[in-house]
C-alpha cells in the first residue's frame, strides 16, 4: 500500500481517535472528579465522614478498576446500543471508554485531593468556610497541578483504550491498525498506527507536563 492510499485513512483514524478520547477524557473528569473529593470527604477524618456511603463509592470503584477493558467493552455492549443507538463506531465507544476510565481517574483525583496540606483546610474552617468553601477555595485549587497531572494520565490512557476498542469496531487507529495492518499483512502501515500512537501520547504528556509546571509556579509566586 503506498502512502497516498494510508494517509486517508491515518488521518480519518487519528481524527476518529481524537474524538473519542476527548470526548470520554470530558465525560471521566465530570463525574470521576466528584467522585473522588466524596472519597476523601466522607473517609475518616473527613469533613462529611460517613464510613457507610465511603465504603459503597469505595467498592463501585474498586469493582470498575479492576475490570480489563476488552471485557467491560464487551460487556457493556447492550448498555452502549441502548444509550446510543449501536455499539460500533467512535460515538458508541465513548460509553465503554468513559466508563472505563472514571473510576480510574476517581482514584487519582483521591490521591490528588488528599495531598492537600490539612493545615489548610483547618485555616479554612477556622475563619468560617463551610464544606463548599472548603473544596472550591482550598482543596481544588491546591490540587490542580496535581488534577492537571491526572487529567494528563487519563488521557493517556485513554487512547490505549481507544485502541482496544478497534477490535469491535470501534473506529480510531486501533481498527485501521487491525484492518489494514494485521488483517492484510501491511507492515509499514501497522508500523506508521504505532508511530502516531506514540507520537500523540508524547505530545499530550509533554503539553500535560508544561501545564503542571505552569501552575506550579503560579502556585509558588501567589
């Protein structure tokens, strides 16, 4: 196959790819980020302890983490066709992909969360702050390198996950990488999938990296 022929359809996988780790990396963060501080808020110590509610969120997520992707895509197969309409394709990717990852970044956003220094937090509560004070004003903000650094990961991650997905038809460079790479035995084509897929999870770390480092001087200064 000559490079005219792949470039097509390189680029319609990227552009497929994109899509669908974008659009489930928004989903995660929507859901995964509350998840996480009710985590941390509801844990001992925490400022709505509540061991009942902690524990349940805690094994939600911990059954979500520990699920191989290929299995939870299968599985959620008539989830996804009743949501969207069908299983196959970016959009019906999204499902499985964003279910895959909140309970994922759910963790890391845990981990992010209770960095915090508490002396912070007892600041906060000292001079009247009530539970939302106490999140938006010093634990978020606190965190956000650290958030920046997870969104980052997920990210990552989650393009590892698109790729899977192209072996149900799932669109994106993993499919174009099994139908025209595996299937038809072009090596030059399976070879320019990873170099993209190399190259793609290289710009987002060194762009996630750059934002860190922004805020963490920022942070610093202030």
């Amino acid at each position: 196959m000559t490079w005219s022929e792949m470039q097509p359809l390189l680029s319609q996988g990227i552009i497929d790819t994109l899509y669908m780790v974008l659009w489930s990396t928004l989903v995660s963060v929507a859901v995964g980020l509350p998840l996480g501080v009710l985590l941390v808020l509801t844990d001992k110590g925490g400022l709505l302890r509540n061991v009942a509610v902690n524990k349940v969120v805690g094994v939600v997520v911990n059954i979500g983490r520990s699920l191989p992707f290929i299995v939870l895509l299968i599985a959620l197969i008539p989830f996804t066709t009743l949501v969207v309409g069908t299983f196959i394709g970016p959009s019906a990717m999204i499902v499985p992909l964003a279910i895959g990852a909140i309970p994922f970044f759910a963790r890391l956003v845990e981990t992010a969360v209770r960095e915090v220094d508490h002396g912070l937090v007892e600041a906060a509560q000292a001079m009247g702050g009530g539970v939302p004070t106490v999140v938006f004003k010093v634990l978020l903000p606190q965190a956000l390198p650290s958030l920046i650094s997870s969104v980052t990961t997920t990210f990552i991650v989650l393009i590892g996950y698109s790729a899977m997905a192209g072996a149900v038809g799932g669109g994106g460079l993993g499919s174009v990488a099994i139908s025209y790479g595996y299937q038809r035995f072009e090596t030059q084509f399976m070879l320019a999938t990873v170099v993209i897929l190399v190259l793609l999870v290289t710009v987002v770390q060194l762009l996630g990296d750059a934002a860190v480092r922004l805020l963490a001087r920022r942070g610093r200064t202030s």
